[in-house]
C-alpha cells in the first residue's frame, strides 16, 4: 500500500506546469499546424496547376499512366 501511495504522489506532482510550458506547447501546435496548412495548400495548387496543364481529369489521368508505365 506504501507504494501505490508513493506513487500517486509522484505522478500527481509531475502535473504542475508552468505558463512556458504552456507557451511551448501552443506554439510547437501552432507550428505543426501551420507547416502542414501549407503543405495542403501545395498539393491542391499542384493538382490544380496539372489539371489546367494537361487540359482536364481525363488528360492528367492519361499522363499519369503514361509516366508510371513509360508508354
């Protein structure tokens, strides 16, 4: 029984954080989120950029399996 207590106790002083703590977290979320923000941003602009490039759906899928096959 000792221990279990011991171990509450432990467990429940590792809870405290401190506002930087905080702050770190936020911004290492703010952060993540943001990188993978842009990184949606890019593929839904290349797609776009394809699509106009290859004169539609039909044309970037027929490219697509021209590059992946090498026909």
């Amino acid at each position: 029984m000792k221990t279990r207590t011991a171990i509450s106790r432990s467990a429940a002083a590792r809870k405290t954080e401190s506002p930087a703590d905080v702050l770190v977290y936020r911004a290492g979320l703010v952060g993540v989120g943001s990188v993978a923000c842009a990184i949606g941003l890019w593929a839904v602009a290349s797609l776009v950029g394809g699509l106009a490039a290859s004169g539609g759906p039909l044309g970037l899928a027929g490219a697509w399996v021209n590059a992946v096959f090498g026909i």
